[in-house]
C-alpha cells in the first residue's frame, strides 16, 4: 500500500525479517534513543523488518561505495548510481551537494527516506482504519524512533512489535570487505561463499561523527542469518545467555550492544579448534569464554568488526565509560550463575504478565474487530502463531517476506530457498 502511494518503493520487492526487534540489537544501528517497550505488557513478539526503498543488484564485481566523507563501515550513497528515473522519483528524499564543475550531485538521506516512510505509513494506516477490513490486524501503536518506525500490531490476542527499517539493498559483496574473503573463516566448507556473500544493505545509521542526513551504516544482516547455520547450538545458547544478562547491565552509558557480543562470537568461532566448539555439554564454558572475551575488548578499548576488522566499534568509548563496565562485567563474571537466574527471573515475570493480560482479555465479551467473526472470546491467532512457528521452527534461515502491492492481504515466505 505503502508502495501505491507514489510508487516510490520497488515493485517487486523483498523484505527480510528478523527475529527480535532493533532494542535486542538484530541490526547494528547504534539508535541512542528508542522508547522502552516491555515484554508482556506492550508485546508479546517482536521483529525487525528491513524494507528496500532502493535495490542495486551487481554480482559480477564488487561494489564501490562512497566512504571517502564517513567513519569505517559507513559511506554516503550518491544517485549516479541509478538511472534519471530513480533519480527523479527521488530527489525530494536527497542532500544536493553542487560541485565547481555545475554538476549537481543527489546523496540519497537516511533522515528524509525514514521522514517519507513515516508519512507514507501514516497515510496507509489512517486509511485502513477508515475502512477496517475483516481479518486485518489492529494498529496498537505507531511511533518513530530517529530512522526507525515502531508499530504494535493486534493480531488476536497477542501483540507483535515490528521495528521497520527502510534500507538500500545490494546484490554482491562491498570492495571494503574483500580483503575479508581472502582469510580462512570456521564457516568454510560447511555453506558456499555464495551464500554468505549474496548480499548486504546499507541501513540508515549514522557514526558517532558522522553527517545523519547523509550517512548509512553497512549491514551485513543476510551473512550473518547463514553463518548461523554453522554455530553449534551449545555456542548459541551460552550467546542468548550472555545477552540476556549484560544488556540491561551494561545499558547504562550506553556503550556494549548485542551487536558486540555477535561479533565476538564469530571471531571466537575462527579462532578456536572446530572439535572444541563442538562439545554438546559446553554451554557453561562457551558462556565464561563470551564474558572474559567482552572484558578482554572493553580493557583493551577494542572490538573489530567481523566482516570489516579495520572498524574498531570501541574506540569512540571514553576511559571511564570503559572503566565502569568492565567492573560491572567482573561481578558477572564472579557469580555468573546468579544473574543468570535473575534474568531467568525477569522472562518468567514478563511471561506471567503476558498470560494474565490475556486471561483478562478473554473475559471481554467485546468482539475482536480483527477477528474472522465467530465467538467473540477467541480471537484470531493464526497470523501471529504462523510467523512464530515459522521464526521459531527455522533458526539461522534467511526468512523473507513478499507482497503483491496489487493485493496485501496475501503474503508469502520465504525461508532460505523454499516458498511457502
């Protein structure tokens, strides 16, 4: 619908979907500021959804970007890349920068395509609630987070969260990242290079200096969905257990991010013996290796990106910043097992929550406007349930999303190669 208003976005478009929103770190954008959401009294489930707003597909060489005015693992995105019809489409969502020659140069802006996406969302969701349609989700909530758009959908009883991220979508590999083919990685042998390199997107995040109306992060979201595939599951385990007790930890100043942690993962997955990631009953080593890991990076003010190295995601930390993480992190590492039950403890309490919100719900006699019609008191779960399953029952696939713009109420999936 979005796509229909001014026929902006390609029509054949394909959306990746993460699971777990922006706040858990599904993508590496940095955001300062996102409203706080509770599980269990805002939502139930949360995504990340990345939306192309523009698609440049180039296997056969890699792909040079404009990063001569921005920090490492950033660049700008000139136009002159795309046709004058693009061009044209969109020069209202550029920076102009006039060159001493007359030419006139259009960088495609992260803060005016979030602008226009918001307001074209905004547009779409007044009228769809203007016309309410059997069987479409409710809106619970529409806000914008900097470059991201928040939506909280009512799908039954239970509430979805999406982040939606318009990004720039590459088919290939950046020539910055090139060198990083060329290593030997623990990932070789078990998928194809071409999997791992089939494509990467450039999200609206600025560096910590950098210019926000210019500046887009590089994302390497779709590699990393299948490098997953070849992290065992005691590694992933031990990483979700790492996660769920240093974020919150360590939020404040704001300086480590679940991004941080999935970098040390991979590296640590290319540094040690593959026989001794293997072990099946090493979750609780696994785990103490990611601690000492992260306070190794935080002493030493350093954390290489994994597909670029030369982008150290630390250095812009202060002395004291670092300082006082890292004595946060030694009284995790002292007793890891006991913040590890208060974590335990909070997904408990935020579950309870969940289940008694919608036994409240379910004493209602109000029908669901978003229902099939029927008993009033059993709302229609089968979207949130299907999407679930499918996020739940395919972990470290490349799920995608595709819509006909000609008729939204019929999505389908795409989980890795197969469609359902």
């Amino acid at each position: 619908m979005v796509q229909k208003l001014d026929q902006k976005l390609p029509v054949a478009n394909e959306y990746l979907l993460l699971s777990g929103g922006v706040r858990e770190g599904v993508v590496d954008l940095d955001l300062d500021e996102l409203n706080v959401y509770a599980r269990g009294t805002d939502y139930d489930m949360d995504f990340t959804l990345l939306v192309p707003a523009l698609k440049l597909h180039d296997r056969n060489q890699p792909v040079t970007l404009d990063m001569r005015h921005s920090a490492l693992c950033h660049s700008w995105l000139s136009l002159r890349l795309f046709d004058e019809g693009t061009i044209s489409k969109w020069k209202d969502c550029c920076t102009i920068v006039d060159h001493i020659n007359g030419a006139t140069n259009y960088f495609f802006s992260p803060t005016k395509v979030a602008d226009w996406f918001h307001d074209s969302i905004s547009i779409v969701l007044s009228e769809i609630q203007k016309k309410p349609q059997r069987g479409m989700p409710k809106v619970e909530k529409v806000e914008k987070n900097g470059t991201i758009i928040s939506i909280i959908l009512g799908v039954g009883s239970s509430r979805m969260l999406y982040d939606i991220v318009p990004v720039v979508s590459f088919k290939g590999w950046p020539a910055v990242a090139q060198s990083w083919l060329m290593e030997n990685h623990f990932w070789d042998g078990k998928i194809t290079e071409e999997e791992v390199i089939s494509g990467f997107y450039l999200v609206p995040a600025c560096s910590y200096k950098g210019k926000k109306d210019n500046e887009w992060r590089l994302s390497f979201a779709r590699s990393e969905v299948q490098l997953k595939k070849c992290i065992s599951s005691s590694l992933m385990q031990a990483y979700q257990a790492c996660k769920a007790i240093i974020i919150k930890l360590l939020s404040r100043p704001k300086a480590i991010s679940p991004y941080h942690l999935r970098s040390m993962m991979l590296w640590a997955c290319d540094r040690l013996p593959a026989n001794y990631l293997a072990q099946e009953d090493y979750a609780a080593h696994f785990l103490l290796g990611l601690i000492d890991d992260l306070q190794h990076c935080l002493v030493n003010k350093m954390c290489p990106n994994y597909f670029i190295p030369q982008c150290n995601m630390l250095e812009h930390l202060s002395e004291e910043t670092v300082m006082l993480h890292a004595r946060k992190l030694s009284s995790v590492r002292s007793d890891p097992a006991e913040h590890l039950r208060t974590a335990i403890e909070h997904v408990k309490a935020a579950n309870r929550l969940t289940l008694e919100l919608q036994r409240r719900g379910s004493t209602t006699s109000i029908p669901s406007p978003q229902s099939d019609g029927g008993d009033p008191n059993q709302p229609d779960d089968r979207l949130a349930k299907k999407l679930q399953q499918l996020v739940t029952e395919n972990p470290g696939k490349s799920i995608s999303v595709f819509i006909n713009p000609d008729d939204v109420t019929r999505p389908h999936f795409r989980i890795d190669d197969k469609f359902f």
